[in-house]
C-alpha cells in the first residue's frame, strides 16, 4: 500500500490523488462510490481526506470543506452542482441541497412530478450554488430549496426541515417551511464567534491554542 503522507491540513495518498485525476471519471456511476469509499480509507476517513473532496470538486462541482463529515459519505447526488460546504459542518447522509424544484402551477392527471421526469413546464431552477457556511448543521432529511442561497456559518438545520430562504448565522430553523424557532447564542456571542473565525484554524492549531470546541461557551463565560 503506498504511504500516506501528510499535508497542512487532511492526509493525501498517492494512491487517492491518482484515483482523483486519473481514474475515477472513466468509471461507471456504480463503481465511482467504491472508489471514493477506497480513496476515504486509505486517507483517514471523510473528516480527513484530500482526495475525495477533489474528486466531488472536479466531478460533481461539490465543495466540501476540511473536517466536515457527511457529504464526502453521502454521495454528490445529494448535493447539486455548484454547493459549497463550509468547514467543521455536521450533515446527515440523507439531507439534500436541491438543484430544481417541482413545476409550480402545473396541474394535471397522473404520477407526481419528480425530479428527472419529462417536464411540460419550466421548473424552479437553481440560478447559482448554495453555500452552506461553517460549523454548521444540517439534521436528517432536511432539504434546502433552489430559493436558497446561504446558510450562516454555525446554523443549525432541524430533521425534516424544507429550507425556503436564506438561514442566518447560528440560528436554529425547523419546520416546513423552516423558520427561525431560536438562536444558538446571544447576540454578543454570536459577534464574538463570526469575528474570531475559528474554523479557518486547522485541528492541530485549534489543539496548540487550547480551544475546546465541546465547552458550552456561554456558560464558561459567566452566563
């Protein structure tokens, strides 16, 4: 097995980068997941590695930031092209970024509209990628609309939700359609963590400074 060397931030085998570059868009679909399962175990699973995240950029137009879990696993067909994942992010293998919408005001006799079946009128499309800030979490089944074009860094998206518009940082959204129940922290907190901008630190550098990411902030600070 070839060795796995270490880079600034993830590992990369140089049998994943060849996988990226060079095998892997000759494949078929089937095969592709095995592949990507491949390229995860050599580089440390999908918290750490390079390889895969290059191989959702190049080939399905997925962005998916360092130590994030979920989307590397999930499979890009959950996201549509153009979706870029923050860094730190928690997203649950069945939440679904959408590229198009049903056909509104299409009204006729038979099967429902889904997504891939001959269109008789024009869909709600997606204009441009999501984006989906840092430190952010995304429960199971959620799903985020075209309409969507961000959600802030440290939000949190509950299970089942259907996101219409945009979610601001660290507010908590649910429902159908999702709306904002809560906000994870004061004001002032919230300030505080979108200027300090922790999540552009690797783990190590995190670690070096003594940052505890599990520490419930407010409390430590005399909430």
């Amino acid at each position: 097995m070839p060795a796995t060397s270490q880079k600034s931030e993830g590992f990369s085998s140089w049998l994943g980068r060849c996988v990226a570059v060079r095998v892997y868009g000759r494949v078929s679909r089937g095969f592709q997941a095995s592949l990507r399962r491949l390229v995860m175990r050599l580089e440390g699973g999908p918290v750490y590695s390079v390889s895969v995240r290059e191989i959702l950029k190049r080939y399905h137009g997925v962005t998916v930031g360092m130590y994030t879990i979920g989307p590397c696993e999930a499979g890009p067909d959950n996201f549509a092209p153009g979706t870029v994942i923050g860094r730190y992010c928690s997203i649950y293998y069945t939440a679904r970024v959408l590229e198009e919408d049903g056909p509104a005001g299409l009204v006729r006799w038979g099967p429902a509209w889904v997504p891939g079946a001959p269109r008789s009128a024009p869909l709600n499309l997606r204009k441009e990628g999501t984006v989906v800030g840092h430190d952010v979490y995304i429960g199971h089944n959620a799903v985020l609309l075209p309409s969507v074009s961000r959600v802030g860094h440290g939000a949190i998206v509950g299970a089942g939700s259907v996101v219409r518009e945009d979610v601001p940082p660290y507010a908590v959204v649910t429902g159908n359609p999702a709306r904002v129940v809560r906000y994870r922290f004061r004001p002032a907190t919230v300030e505080k963590l979108l200027s300090e901008q922790w999540w552009l630190k690797s783990i190590d550098e995190l670690i070096d400074l003594g940052i505890q990411l599990n520490r419930p902030i407010e409390v430590n600070e005399g909430r």
